[in-house]
C-alpha cells in the first residue's frame, strides 16, 4: 500500500492560465474523491468517481472545473482560466467499496498558488 | 448527514492520554462515526471509525456511548507529533463524501 498520491505538491500560477492535476489512488480502490481546502478551513467536496464513472459533482466545481478517471486508475482535475479564488490545496482521496463504511484515505494534496 | 459538535481547542500534556469529545446527537442507525486528523500542510490522516462498538486500532481507540449520540476518541499516549486538528465526521456507510466542520485543534506540550 503506497498510499495516495498527487502531483505537483505545489503550483504557482498566473491569473488566467490552464491548470492541470494528477492523482493516483490506492491501487485496489474504486473510488476516488477530489475535495478543496482553503486556509483555515476543512476540507469540502468537488466530486466523486466510481471506476471511470463521475457520478456526483458539488455545486463548488464551475465550468471551469473539469475531472476525469479516464481508465478507472489515476485522475486528473483540470482548472481553466484560473482566478485569484482558485487559490487553495486540492486534496484527493480513495476508497474501497469491498465492504460498508469503508474509509477514504487522503493524499497530501496539491496546494495552488494564483498570481 | 449528521452534524457534529466539538471543542475548537484541547491542550494536553506528552505522554498522557489525550481524551477528544464529539457529539453527534442526530446520527441515524446506519451512519458511521469517522476520525481524522490533519497536521499542517498534510493531506487528513485517516484514525479509526466505529459504527455501534468500541473500536481500537494501533493509532487510538473509539469509545461509542450506547446510544450512539456521542464519541470520544482516545489517544493513549500523547506525543508532540500528535499536535492536529483532529476531526469527528458521520457518514452513511455507502455515502460519498466526508462534510468536515471545523475539527478540534489539540496541542500537545511537553
């Protein structure tokens, strides 16, 4: 179990640029979770993946949000024209279905810094 | 999902047992009690869930009172590394998000 795991850790951007991130879930999970944090505050959810499937997006993801699982494997968050607000730590997580209440295990995020 | 209610701080003293509090008085039968704890600039840290019983495990134990309308989560022995904001988190067993509120900051002091 090596864990969840995201790329970059940290991305310095200009106001306006295409931004993208990967992440790579535990290996036999199903599931896999993109979440957002600001500073100071807990984590809050932006969509949900079941194999290739997203199947639940909050209302927190604008149009110029997009996430794939292309494969079922790793996913990519994709944010375009960045704004000043975009400023935050984007957290993947996965899980297993296997059993009932199966918990989400985190990665340690990728924190995005606009210009 | 249940709401949950906890300090926003806890001071303890290393190597004793660190004691945390959550109430969660409106947790429906099928919804599990989860922890987790963040430590700066770190991703949450998956602790320990129950559902009706005790649970232990090799980080903490999870003490579940019968009616299931609170928790407490026990660290045996604090150290300095378990300086977090430690939060208490219900959900639905095949529910798909986590909903943190504003956690429990613990700091451990020497």
């Amino acid at each position: 179990d090596t864990g969840v795991s995201q790329d970059p850790r940290h991305k310095i951007t200009k106001r306006g640029q295409n931004v993208t991130f990967r992440c790579d879930p535990i290996s036999e999970h199903n599931r896999l979770y993109w979440y957002r944090q600001t500073l100071g505050q807990g984590p809050e959810f932006l969509t949900y993946f079941q194999n290739e499937a997203q199947l639940e997006k909050s209302r927190l993801l604008s149009d110029r949000f997009s996430a794939e699982r292309p494969k079922g494997s790793f996913s990519t968050l994709e944010i375009q024209r960045t704004e000043q607000g975009d400023s935050a730590m984007y957290l993947c997580a996965s899980s297993s279905n296997r059993e009932d209440g199966q918990p989400q295990h985190f990665g340690d995020g990728t924190r995005l810094s606009i210009l | 999902d249940a709401k949950t209610t906890q300090p926003p701080s806890m001071d303890c003293a290393e190597g004793r047992a660190a004691n945390l509090p959550c109430n969660h008085s409106t947790i429906s039968g099928n919804e599990y009690v989860y922890w987790y704890r963040q430590i700066h600039s770190q991703g949450p840290q998956y602790i320990i869930h129950g559902l009706k019983n005790n649970e232990t495990n090799e980080m903490a134990s999870l003490i579940i009172t019968e009616d299931r309308k609170s928790s407490t989560l026990i660290l045996p022995h604090a150290t300095l590394r378990d300086t977090a904001v430690y939060y208490c988190i219900v959900r639905g067993g095949y529910d798909y998000k986590l909903s943190f509120g504003a956690g429990t900051t613990v700091t451990v002091r020497a």
